[in-house]
C-alpha cells in the first residue's frame, strides 16, 4: 500500500467520523429547537433528514422493511389519501380552507422522512446519543430556573413577563403555555445521563445529583401550572421505580419528596392553590356528568365539551376520517349543532385517539394501534416480562417510558398533528425501532 492509498483512507476515515459527530449534533439540537419554536424545529429536522440522505443515499434506500415499517408506510398514506379525498368529495363552501387537507398531507411526510433517518442512523450506529442526553438534560434544567426567575421577578431572564394573573408561568415560550410540558418530555434523560454515560463518576455523587434534579423538575412543572404535565411526570417517574429492579428502594422516598414538595408549594403559593383545586372540582364534575351521560350540560368542564364534540363530527367521515388538520372545519357544520351556545368547537378534540379518529377514520386509528402494539410488545414487554437480550439495554429505558407516556390515552393533549407533537413522537418512536434494530429482535 503506498501513501497515496493511505492518505485517502485517512481522509475517508476522518470524513466518517465527521459525518457521525455532525448528525449527532443536529440530533442533539432538538430539544433547543422546542425552545426556539416550530420554524427551528422543521430547519431542524429538514437538515438531519437531508444530511442523512446526502451521506447514506445509497445505503438508506436498500435497507430491508420490516411489517412494522410498512404498517407506519401505510399510515402516511392513508393520510395523502384521505386528504385528496376529503379535498374533492366531501369540501363544502362553508370550508373557507379546504386546500389545507392536501397541502398538509404532503407537508407531513417529512416525519416519515424523519422517522427513516432517525431508524437508519441509530441501527446502523452511526451517531452518538450521548450530545442528545446532555443538551436534553441542560435544556430542562435551562427553562426550569428560568421558571423559577420568572416566578419571583415577574419575567423570565429574556424579559417575558409572566402569563394572566400569574397563574401559569411559561419561562422561555413566552405566551405559550407549555413550559411544563417541555420538561416532562425531555427531563427524564437527566437520570440516566450519569448512569449511563458517566460511569466514573461515583454512586455516591449520583445519589446526591438525581434526587437533586428530581425536586428541581417537579418544583419547575407545578410553578409553570401545566396540571397534565404535572400528572404525567408523576405517572412516568412512578413507572420507572416501579419496572426498574435498581430503583424499586427509592418508592417510599419518591413518594415522601413528592408530597413535601408538592405540600409546601400548594401551600405557600395561592395561584398553585387555586389552580388545583380548579382541576379537583374539574375532575369532579367530569365524573358526575360522565356517570349521569349528560354531555350536552351547560355546566360540563370545556375540556369535556372538547371531548364530547368529537362524536358527531367523526361520524361525517367514519372510516377515512376528514383529513389532517380539518376537524376545526368540519366540527363546525356537523349535524345538530347548538349555534346558540357560547362553545360551538375548538381546534381540535384535545386528546390523541378521538383526534386521529375523526381526522383518518376507523383505518388510521386501527393501524396507529396496531403499530403502537407492536412497538410496546418488542420495548416494554421484552425488556422487562421477557429473557430477551433487551433486558440489559439500558439506552432504551427513558425511550420505552416517555413512548409509553406519550401515547397514554386518558389525557388531554395538544393537536396530535401539530409540529411539535408530531415531531416528538417520531423522533422517540424511530430512536426505538432503531435500537430494537441493533438487538435484532424486531419480527420480520
């Protein structure tokens, strides 16, 4: 071999490795893109789309697709289908914005895009997600004592003042509502940063640091007035000390900082105060009306009118449902409608299942099931109910609880179709399916 030839090889080898650490990091910006706002996240997503095209075109359109794939292929076009339907057959002059049904199927492909990039790059071990857990965990701790800035200055450090009365603090999003949300997403990779990157670092630093950021995100969440938010992070730290062997000791002390936290800040602080009690009553009367199946009462909670409104608005368009984005037009000329009533419908249901239902039928639900089942049966029932090689996968841990968090049914969410959501759960479901593909355990 002469030097030619091994000045070439180091030349390629030093371009791999360039290639690896720049879709890391353009992975590793997601969670600051959240903070930017949607225009940052579709460049964002837009580059590591294109950049993985550009290094692997050949590679990534000869890779084999399993029935899992091909179930998420269907999805995406059951989406452009229904909406070229919905656009010439079913389009009324009622619906100023009926192009919207075809431009966005289209536009929504870039997540199944997102999705193949994020399944190659990961199976083919091609980046690091190291730069991702550390810019996860500085973003969360970043917008929670901004929250807590907020919270005694009436503004955040950029000089967003403090949402309404004060009963919801939004940090960095300014009059977004959704600081809590944040957390609850991207927090979870905190606990696992040191334990899995960083094992040098003593268990006794360890034991300190966790709990630590444990009473940082909580404290952060319940300032920001998320109430869901709030709620799911409980649901996603109880599920892991409950499933994870290592931390099954730490239930009665989650249990005890929680109540203390929780205690001393709803009783010290009365906008908390107020605005749990609110959910309490909120929660009451949705029990008392669902129980009595009286939907169309005038005193129903928002979010159960929300809920209820999906129905007949669904049934226009039952098996191939309406198209994305369109139930905010079709809610509005749905059968028996109440034009006197002061809530007539909102943008969307407010939660996942009923949205998707009425915006790609019967068959975009079904197949969504079938493929979140599918997922849920080779993550969580192999890693943790089954001796299959993923039980020593720790990686995959925080990816298995927050898809599990995220697709939860019982819950009030924003649009399923909405930038951010859409893009949050494709880059948690291809980072999985890309770890499941390094296992080899997914079925062909």
């Amino acid at each position: 071999m002469n030097i030619t030839d091994i000045l070439i090889m180091h030349f390629f080898s030093n371009l791999n490795f360039s290639k690896s650490n720049y879709l890391s990091i353009l992975l590793s910006l997601i969670p600051i893109s959240f903070v930017a706002g949607n225009l940052i996240i579709n460049i964002n997503i837009l580059m590591l789309l294109l950049s993985t095209l550009i290094f692997y075109k050949k590679d990534i359109f000869s890779i084999k697709y399993y029935f899992l794939d091909k179930l998420i292929f269907s999805f995406f076009i059951l989406v452009i289908f229904t909406g070229f339907i919905n656009y010439y057959f079913f389009k009324s002059d009622e619906i100023v914005s009926y192009l919207v049904s075809p431009l966005k199927s289209i536009l929504f492909l870039k997540y199944l895009g997102l999705y193949i990039a994020l399944r190659y790059i990961i199976e083919k071990n091609l980046i690091s997600l190291k730069l991702f857990f550390i810019t996860c965990a500085c973003s969360s701790i970043f917008v929670s004592f901004d929250i807590f800035y907020q919270f005694f200055h009436g503004e955040d450090i950029f000089g967003l003042k403090t949402v309404g009365i004060g009963r919801k603090l939004s940090g960095p999003f300014g009059d977004e509502l959704i600081a809590g949300g944040f957390i609850q997403r991207f927090s979870l990779f905190s606990f696992f940063l040191i334990p899995i990157f960083f094992t040098k670092i003593s268990n006794n630093l360890s034991k300190f640091i966790i709990p630590l950021l444990f009473i940082i995100f909580l404290s952060a969440i319940i300032l920001s007035g998320n109430r869901m938010p709030m709620l799911l992070f409980i649901f996603l730290i109880f599920l892991i000390v409950v499933f994870q062997k290592q931390t099954r000791k730490f239930f009665f002390p989650f249990i005890l900082i929680f109540s203390i936290i929780f205690s001393l800040i709803y009783n010290f602080n009365q906008e908390v105060k107020v605005n749990f009690n609110n959910l309490n009553r909120q929660i009451i009367s949705m029990k008392t009306l669902i129980l009595a199946k009286d939907f169309n009462n005038y005193n129903n909670t928002t979010y159960l009118r929300e809920f209820s409104t999906f129905y007949e608005t669904w049934l226009m368009n039952k098996y191939i449902g309406g198209g994305i984005k369109n139930f905010r037009f079709y809610c509005h000329i749905r059968p028996k409608i109440d034009k006197n009533s002061k809530f007539i419908c909102n943008m969307h249901p407010h939660n996942y299942y009923l949205e998707i239902l009425t915006e790609t039928g019967i068959l975009g639900l079904l197949i969504l099931l079938i493929i979140f089942s599918i997922v849920l049966n080779n993550t969580f029932y192999r890693k943790y109910f089954s001796k299959a090689s993923l039980q020593n996968n720790n990686l995959i841990i925080p990816f298995i609880f927050l898809f599990i968090v995220e697709i939860f049914p019982i819950k009030s969410t924003g649009s399923f179709f909405t930038t951010g959501n859409t893009t949050y759960l494709f880059i948690i479901l291809g980072i999985l399916v890309g770890l499941l593909r390094k296992e080899n355990i997914i079925e062909k």
